[in-house]
C-alpha cells in the first residue's frame, strides 16, 4: 500500500528467515548468533517497512535491538480468519518444507486430535479447531503483552484502508506515501465456506473456549458464525 519510493517489504526472503528461526528453536545457533544475523539482515535489507508474519517468532529481539521500531498488529476475527487459513492450506496444499516445519512450531499438541464435530476438519487433512483458534489467541495474544502500548498500533484488517493515513503516520512516513487503492491487493480468488461445514454448536464452543476475551474486545459486534464477513 506504500509508494514505491518508500523502502517497504513484505516476507522479503522469508525461507532465509525460517531457517533461522527453525535453527533457533532447535538450539542450532546462539541468541548471540540470531541477534547478530538479523542486525546484519536488517543493514542489508535497509526497510522503512518489514511487513512479515515470520517477525513474531523474533518479535523479542526486534524489540531489543531495534528500540525506536514500531509495530502494527493486523488482527482479523477468529471465524473468518479461519475460514481464510483454510482456504489458503487448500490453495497451496504443497508448500516448502520449511514453511510446514514453521506451522508445526505453533500448533498445538493436539493438532491433529479431532472431535466428532470437526470431522471435515480431518477429511481435508486440516488441523483441528482447537490447533487453529489456539494459534489465533497465542499470537495476538503475546504481542499485545510484549510490545509496549507507545510502540503498538492495532488495527483490524477490514479497517486496513481507511486506517492507512494513520497507520503511514505512526510508521513516520508522509500522507502522500500511501496507495489507497493497493490496500487490499493479496485476495484469494478461490474460496470455500468449510467452516459452515463445521458443526455449528461445536464450531461457537471452540470461539468461546479460545477466542472470545480477543473477539470480545476488538470485534464485539461478532457475536457468532452469523455475524463474520467471511
């Protein structure tokens, strides 16, 4: 949604990132090493705006090395969040094996658990909902503890286009470096409604169990299935 003269990447050489992280995680490398590798990542790359996912699992470091860098948390309710992982899993079924190794770090034990009423879940090879509405809570859940409130701006995605100037202004970037219209850019054409497949009772179950404090808080017009924009 940035101007092209504005240095702006989003999951720039991410397989380079993942193996970093996956080497971090399984004690392949030092935090001494890691830090050192993303300092010397950050000079090369030179970003005004690193807009990558990937960032949460150094989201620590970041904070420490980089103490004048601000981030936004993008935060979409659980159900259409949802409904578009699924449907990006079944667009790209077969993905870099590093990719899948990064989803796996997130989930939960019992990704693969299923209740009777997730049975389509498991016929597409999908994770449970318990796996997914888990991962949805811990990520948005852990930024907004750790990043402190004066370096934090959230924004739902489905207000993305009309937050822009406020989100170019807490980045420190001038009105003029955004495209309004290239907000929304990144669309899947191909989409299916698996989670009306879902046993409805058991799907508002899982929210509540896992998602409803968030949802409560920044969705609080979506009380069900009924009320998501999928």
């Amino acid at each position: 949604m940035f101007s092209k003269n504005v240095r702006a990447g989003h999951e720039v050489r991410s397989l380079e990132l993942i193996d970093k992280i996956l080497d971090r995680h399984n004690g392949r490398i030092s935090e001494t090493e890691m830090t050192a590798w993303l300092l010397a990542r950050d000079y090369e790359l030179a970003l005004e705006v690193n807009s990558a996912a990937q960032n949460f699992w150094v989201m620590d470091i970041l904070l420490r090395e980089f103490p004048d860098a601000r981030f936004v948390l993008t935060i979409r309710d659980c159900y259409s969040w949802l409904n578009s992982h699924i449907n990006q899993r079944l667009r790209f079924p077969n993905v870099d094996p590093r990719w899948a190794m990064l989803r796996e770090l997130r989930l939960s034990p019992n990704a693969r658990v299923y209740e009777s009423g997730e049975q389509v879940l498991k016929e597409k090879d999908l994770y449970s909902l318990d796996a997914h509405f888990s991962h949805w809570t811990l990520h948005n859940a852990r930024v907004l503890a750790e990043v402190p409130a004066g370096r934090l701006l959230v924004v739902r995605t489905d207000q993305i286009g009309q937050r822009a100037l406020e989100i170019a202004g807490f980045a420190g970037l001038p009105p003029h470096a955004v495209r309004l219209h290239r907000t929304h850019e990144y669309k899947n054409p191909i989409k299916q409604e698996i989670v009306r497949q879902i046993d409805r009772d058991f799907l508002e179950r899982k929210v509540e169990q896992h998602c409803r404090p968030l949802m409560t808080r920044f969705f609080p017009e979506i009380k069900s299935l009924d009320d998501a924009k999928l």
